[in-house]
C-alpha cells in the first residue's frame, strides 16, 4: 500500500464509520477497517496523519516502526478516545510531532494535555472534550481554548473537524495557540454549519 501525499486544497468531507460509547463499546456504520496485508511505503512523505483506531493500532504501529520518521518528517496521531495513554506510550520513541485525543477522565484538561505529551515524548499534545474546550500541552507551557459557539451542538464529524483544524495549522507552521485556536475555529465552523450547507 502506498501512501500519496496530498496538498491542502479543500476537497470532500468524509463521512465517520464509528461511534463509541463512554464505556468503549464501539459500533461500526460501515464494516469496520481489517488489517491490511501489504507494506505501507513511506518514502517522501513529510506529514503524515494517522487515526490510531484500535481494529489497525497493532499493524500501523508497526509499520511506523518499520519506517521511523526521518529528521523532516512530522507525524500527527489521533489516539481517539480508547486507551489513549497506552497508546501514546507505544509511539514514544517515534516522537511525533502531535498527538491528541478525547478527555473524557478526571482531571483538567490542561493535566490530560500534558500526560499525554509525556507518554508520547511528542512535542505537543492535545486533549479535547466537546464543548467544554481543548488544551494543548507543549515545551512552551500549556494553553487552553475553548469552542467559539455559546450554544454546543452535537454533530456526527465535530472531531475530525478539529483534526483537520490542528493539521491545517501545522502546515501552516502555526505556534501553540494558532494551533488551537484554528482547530477550535474548524470545529465551531462544523457545528454551526446547517445540514445543507447553510448558517
């Protein structure tokens, strides 16, 4: 399998395959992803992105080892929210660019933040929890946003559109808080968004 890179030319919008309940238990709107049998060939790619499902956690781990990151290469990691602090401890020694993930634990999210940037050795890190906001953990300190809508919705596709938020500021070359706040602005976009297209 070979992975393309792609520019950052907006393009369509996908559709998720999973939901997942508090507890973990995790229901497939598609037929969930099997593992795949070939290689993943990483020569020239930059950046990359990769949502750490739990159903392929095991193959791409391993084919991230096979093909450690050289010294330009930034990898960004969506852990979810399904056992992220052990995963982030088997990325460790890849040292990714960025991690994140759902915060749905005790703690402040600014603690989670950093617990997760110290398991991953990652030079920032994420935690996000709906409504409530998001806070990113960095060498720099911790800075907090939150969301920019005062009326929280709901909506099927509001994470990936922080992801897509946080990556579109990395490739920018955004600082902490750009990075934060360009995924919190992503995501109100999304959820004030109409069905349809309309505001």
């Amino acid at each position: 399998m070979r992975v393309e890179p792609v520019d950052t030319r907006p393009g369509p919008v996908t559709a998720s395959t999973v939901l997942q309940t508090p507890a973990g238990q995790r229901h497939w709107l598609l037929p969930p992803p099997t593992t795949p049998r070939e290689p993943l060939d990483l020569a020239g790619a930059q950046w990359l992105y990769v949502d750490l499902y739990d159903e392929i956690e095991d193959y791409l781990i391993d084919q991230l080892h096979k093909h450690p990151a050289d010294a330009d290469r930034r990898l960004i990691v969506n852990l979810s929210s399904s056992r992220p602090l052990d995963k982030a401890r088997g990325l460790a020694d890849l040292r990714p660019f960025l991690v994140q993930s759902s915060h749905h634990g005790p703690g402040t999210l600014p603690d989670a933040a950093a617990a997760l940037r110290d398991a991953a050795s990652s030079s920032y890190a994420v935690a996000t929890a709906g409504p409530a906001g998001a806070a990113l953990a960095s060498a720099t300190g911790r800075h907090l946003t939150t969301p920019r809508s005062t009326k929280p919705k709901v909506r099927l596709g509001a994470g990936a559109a922080f992801s897509a938020g946080l990556v579109s500021a990395a490739l920018a070359g955004a600082d902490e808080q750009g990075l934060l706040d360009a995924a919190a602005h992503s995501a109100t976009a999304w959820l004030t968004e109409e069905p349809g297209g309309s505001r």
